[in-house]
C-alpha cells in the first residue's frame, strides 16, 4: 500500500530513493577519480585510456568531465583534438632536442602566458592557480608542477598558445630530458623554495598585474635554468 500511495503522490518508493543515493554517490566518486587523474598527470589523458582505467562508460565519463568544465577546473572541450597525434610528435621532439633547448622556449613562452593570465583568467582559473601554487602535504612534487603551469595555461584564455605548452610540456617531462626535481621528494627544502617562487607568480596574476606576472615567471624559468646548467656542467649531477 505504501508503495502505491507514494506512486500515487508522484514520489519514487524508499528503495528506489536509496539506489537514487546510491547512484549520486556512485558519480561523485566518479568526479574525484578523475580530478584526481588529472592533478596526478597535469593533463587529462585521452577519455579511451580514462574510461579504462576507471572501468565506465565514455558517456559516463563524459558526464563527469562535464562537472569538472562546469566547475572551472577543466578547459572546454575543443572539437578536432587529436591526442595521438600529439604523442606522436612529442616522442620525435623528444629525440631531436634538449633540456636546455626546452628551458630556452618554456622562457619565451610561459612569461607571455602569465602576463595573459593576469589579463584574462576568470575567478575561477584564478582561484585554481593561487591552490596550485602551494604543493599538499601528500602530493607529488613534480605532479604539482606540472598542475601549476598548465593552470596558468589554461588561464591565459589563448587556446593555441595552451596547446602548444601542453606540448612542450610533454616533452619536458619525458624521463630523457628531466634533469631538475627528479629528486624533489627526497629535498622538501627544494620544493618549499620552489612553492614561495610559484607563490609570488601566482599572487602578482590575481592582483591583476601582467609586468609583475611576466617578471616573477621569467625570474623562475631562470633559477630552473640553472639548475639545469649546474646539473649539466661537468660535474654536475645527472
């Protein structure tokens, strides 16, 4: 009688409420599996490779990346993208440049992207990159990196120059060209001076100011450079 009486009354019956829970709960876990992909990466991995890993539907997955868009904390779906394509060109730069060759165009390019993000990143973009400046206590240092730069990629509002960064990065990270934070783990000190530096970018693009943006990225390409240099110079540790 009751199940009827609540049809009746256009209400769905208590087990049917309870799946209903069940089902939301279900998706949020969803949400946050794939925040966490994400922050772990610094990228969104192709949505074939996700919906694998997390055993769902693509029109599920879908759903959650929908979430995420609509939270600010995914960039907007862009029709024509080609992941593959992508790896591919990023394992032949790999092979044909350095690290020094990858420092020389992350200077031309990430200032560039700093000043735009002080210009042009909503709240929101903003929000994520002064969260992303600090790395959490159990966060993977170099994942944390990789999650602050590609937020002020994001927040310069410049879909080529983003894309063209998600790129370099790539290629950046590639175990043959990373000859800075490859430690970072195991020197908290590093990463603590690295997080003030990251700080200061990130404070000067939500006080809305492109010159000091521009400036305090240059000046943080600049110390990673030499580092690299350090490492490279004879001697140095590699």
């Amino acid at each position: 009688m009751a199940d009827k009486s609540e049809r009746r009354a256009g209400r769905r019956p208590a087990a049917g409420r309870a799946a209903g829970r069940q089902d939301e709960s279900s998706f949020d876990d969803l949400v946050e599996a794939v925040r966490s992909i994400i922050a772990k990466t610094g990228t969104m991995p192709p949505e074939r490779v996700v919906a694998e890993e997390l055993s769902v539907k693509r029109h599920t997955l879908r759903r959650a990346l929908g979430v995420l868009r609509a939270r600010g904390e995914l960039e907007p779906a862009r029709a024509g993208r080609r992941a593959s394509t992508g790896l591919e060109s990023g394992r032949s730069l790999i092979n044909s440049t350095n690290p020094l060759e990858v420092m020389e165009l992350r200077m031309v390019l990430e200032p560039a992207l700093a000043r735009l993000a002080a210009l042009r990143a909503t709240p929101v973009e903003i929000d994520r990159i002064l969260r992303a400046a600090t790395t959490a206590a159990d966060a993977d240092p170099i994942a944390a990196d990789m999650v602050f730069h590609k937020a002020i990629a994001a927040g310069s509002r410049n879909g080529l120059a983003s894309e063209l960064y998600v790129i370099l990065h790539r290629v950046a990270s590639d175990g043959r060209l990373r000859f800075t934070d490859s430690d970072a783990t195991l020197v908290p000190e590093r990463v603590r001076s690295r997080d003030a530096e990251h700080r200061h970018i990130a404070e000067a693009i939500a006080a809305r100011d492109p010159e000091a943006a521009e400036r305090a990225m240059w000046q943080h390409l600049a110390a990673v450079q030499q580092k690299i240099m350090g490492r490279l110079a004879p001697g140095g540790l590699i």
